[in-house]
C-alpha cells in the first residue's frame, strides 16, 4: 500500500500528492493512504455488488410476478362443478407456485454469482492469490456434489417439472409410489395426499414416469351387465335417454360433462350377461363424480322399467 502511494496510485494518495507535490510526509501518511485506498475500494465493490444484487432480484420478482398472472383459459371457464372461480383460483396458484419457485431460483443464483465474483475481486485487491484458491475451491466442488448427487438430480427434475407444467396443486397424479391430489410441489419434493389421506412425500428424482388425471380432460366409464336373454336395442335406448337427458342436465352440461355421452353398444358378452359400455367425457378430476351421478340414474330407471342387471361373469 506503501508503494501505491509512492507510484501515485489510488484517489487518496493522488489527492495527497496532488495537495502537497514536493513536500516531505511523514511515513506512516502513505500508509494511511495506501489502507484508506484499498478500504474505499472494497466499500465500493462491495456497494456495487449489493446495488446490482438489488436491481437483479426486483426485476426477476417482477418478472415473476407478472408470469404468474394471467386470464382464465375460454376453454374452462365453466367447466368446473365447483365453478369457474374455483377453477380460476387453482390455476392461479399453480402459476403462482410455479413463479415464485423459479424465482426464488433465480434470485439465488443471481446472488452467488454477483456476490461471488464480488468477493474474488476484493481477495484480489487484498493481494490473494487466486488461482491456487479457485483450484482448491473446484476440488471441493466436485466431492460435493459426489456426495450431494442424489440431492441435485432431486433439484434438476423438480426445475424440468415445473417449467414444463407436468403437474401442479390441485392435480391427481399417479406416480408409481403414490396416487393422490398434490398439495405441494418443490424443487426438492412433491407433496401427495392419497384417498386415505395419507400424506406422501415423494422425492423428485425418484419420479420416474407421471400419469395426471387433471389435464385437459377425463373420461368416465361405465359398464352396465344385463341378463343375455335382455332386449339389447331397448336396453341400448334406454341407456342413450338417460346419457342425453344428464347431458341436458344444466348442472352437468358444460359445467361438467364437455362432450355428449356415447353409449358404445355391447362391450362384452358371456353365457350369463351382455355389458354396455357409456362413456362421458368430462373435464379434468371429475369423471369418478360423473360416473357416480350416471350409474344412480341408470339404476332408478332400471327400476322405474322393471328391468334388472346380471352378474358378469368372472
């Protein structure tokens, strides 16, 4: 700091040389200068780094906060039996979730690498050898994340997860190691209750395939045995009345049901029964609802006519 003083480098030391050209100073008044030099210089990296750390994360939370906006999709407005508000608020807190993940990482890794370069420029200015450190520091590295590989391979799929919308809260997905409704999706983990309420918690990487039930749409199935001996074109009838009539249904016509049902005929026969197969196509995460609500309506009109099912055979 001494020399730097001497050579004329630094602010201070110029001023100083600068107010007092040819005079004689004392020797501890370089020393001084040289010191006061390199603290200011390291305040101002130091300022600089935490201003652009600053300006960096508000315009990735800005930028996040508006991608996690948006406008109901035509398509399902209304296409919900617990209505289109429902509708809309899942879909605003899958994008709101999916935001703020990526956002948080961003902001982490905009503040290690802003932060780190930062650092590597005050341990130069201090005069640290930097080569011998960032080898020491890449040695290090690499047995980390030997040691932390199954941690990272959770981090890589949970980000291809998200940005690829596989699945959010509020989906019913089927993972292998556990089907239920997502109640929380992270970088890390995948938060699943099942229909015994059963909390899971499945890591990211072990998930190797996904089936969603919550995409686009569903499709309920329900085959209804009749005796061999039955009527099949009056049973046939019989079924496309009831599908038509809960397609005419205001609470289920595209609130729920988003195609008119088909009654596909004869889906299997045996000695003692023949099976109709009616199929509704219904929006996401209703089709075990719709199936209910239909096979209660085939059952009291089979009542009202008399007619009785048959058991399959096995």
């Amino acid at each position: 700091m001494v020399e730097n003083c001497k050579n004329g480098d630094g602010f201070v030391c110029s001023l100083i040389q600068a107010i007092v050209p040819d005079k004689g100073l004392p020797s501890w008044v370089p020393f001084v200068a040289g010191a006061t030099d390199v603290i200011l210089a390291l305040a101002l990296i130091l300022a600089i780094a935490l201003v652009v750390r600053s300006v960096a994360h508000r315009l990735i939370t800005r930028v996040t906060l508006r991608a996690s906006e948006g406008v109901l999709p035509e398509r399902l407005r209304g296409k919900n039996p617990l209505g289109a508000d429902t509708t809309a608020a899942i879909l605003t807190e899958r994008r709101r979730q999916r935001a703020e993940t990526m956002g948080s990482v961003l902001r982490s890794l905009a503040s290690v690498v802003i932060l780190g370069t930062a650092t590597l420029m005050i341990m130069a200015r201090l005069g640290v050898e930097l080569a011998p450190l960032l080898t020491s520091v890449g040695i290090i590295g690499v047995a980390v994340g030997f040691g932390a590989q199954e941690l990272v391979k959770d981090f890589i799929a949970g980000m291809f997860m998200l940005l690829e919308d596989q699945y959010g809260v509020g989906d019913v997905i089927d993972t292998g190691v556990a089907t239920g409704t997502v109640e929380a999706v992270t970088l890390r983990i995948t938060r699943i209750r099942d229909a015994d309420g059963t909390v899971w918690y499945v890591r990211n990487g072990t998930i190797t395939r996904v089936g969603n039930e919550s995409q686009g749409w569903s499709r309920a199935l329900v085959d209804v045995p009749v005796p061999y001996d039955a009527d099949v074109a009056a049973i046939r009838e019989l079924l496309k009345d009831i599908a038509a009539e809960m397609y005419a249904d205001p609470e289920y016509r595209d609130a729920v049901i988003v195609e008119e049902p088909q009654v596909f005929g004869l889906e299997d026969i045996s000695d003692t029964a023949v099976i109709f197969r009616v199929s509704v196509k219904t929006v996401p995460s209703s089709r075990l609802a719709v199936a209910r609500e239909l096979r209660l309506r085939i059952k009291n009109a089979f009542d009202r006519q008399g007619l009785v099912f048959a058991t399959p055979a096995a």
